[in-house]
C-alpha cells in the first residue's frame, strides 16, 4: 500500500471514528436516561464529549503534518484508528446486550464494557502523542543529517 492511500484510509477512518463518537454520545446519554439517572446522563454526556474532542484534535494535527509521518507510523496510525472502531463497536454491543437482558446483566458484559470505554479515552490520547513522538523523532534525525 502506498503512503497516499494509506493517509487517505486514515483520513476516511477518522472522520468515521468522530461521527461514530459522536452518535455513540446520543446513544450513550439515551442509555443512562433509560435507566432513569438523568445526572449519570449528563455526566457521562461530559466525559465522553472528551473523546470526541481528542480525536478532533489528533485529526487536525494529523492534517497539519500528514505528509512528514513515515511510513511505519502511519501504519501505527491505521491499526490504531481500527482498534477505535472496534472499541465503539463493543461499546455499542455491550450496550444492546443490557438493554435486551431483563435480568441482571453478567460481569464479562460489564467487563467489556468498561474496557471498550477506558480504550476509548486512552486511544485519540496515545494516538497524539505517538505522532508527536514521531514527528519529533524525524525532525531530530533531519538535524543530525
């Protein structure tokens, strides 16, 4: 695969990470309201508007300096904006598990759940501050050159 097209899958797999995200924060905010906590609602509401925000701004720095990443950190990238979808897919499947239990809802669901979340937030940070690293790392090799 070339470094065009994999910037380009990056680019397309973002911006449906962000509006994943950010439909994931109705569904999210719908959930806990269902289960009659409207300040749980709107305090999960808040903190996962986090994850949105961070991804926009690896985003936008990953606009800035597309070009200057190498290759093997762009396939970091993708692997890593993959391993987000299927965070929000978890999340999203966790969810409509326990909405369609009417018993108790087990502890590997809960599990999941809580892991999908915790990697949810984790992910756009690390994905900063990996291309940051990166970034830095080329720029120290130019100077030495």
């Amino acid at each position: 695969m070339e470094t065009k097209e994999i910037i380009a899958e990056i680019q397309s797999k973002t911006q449906f990470v962000i509006s994943m995200t950010v439909f994931f924060l109705a569904v999210l905010q719908n959930f806990y309201k269902t289960l009659g906590s409207d300040a749980k609602a709107s305090d999960m509401f808040l903190k996962y508007s986090l994850v949105v925000v961070f991804y926009l701004f690896f985003y936008l720095i990953f606009e800035w300096r597309k070009n200057e990443v190498n290759f093997a950190w762009l396939n970091k990238i993708r692997i890593s904006i993959i391993a987000g979808i299927g965070f929000l897919a978890l999340q999203i499947l966790t969810i409509a598990t326990s909405v369609n239990n009417n018993s108790d809802v087990s502890w590997p669901i809960i599990t999941l759940y809580v892991v999908s979340l915790w990697g949810s937030f984790i992910l756009p940070i690390v994905l900063m501050l990996g291309m940051s690293l990166g970034l830095v790392i080329e720029e120290c090799r130019k100077l030495k050159a």
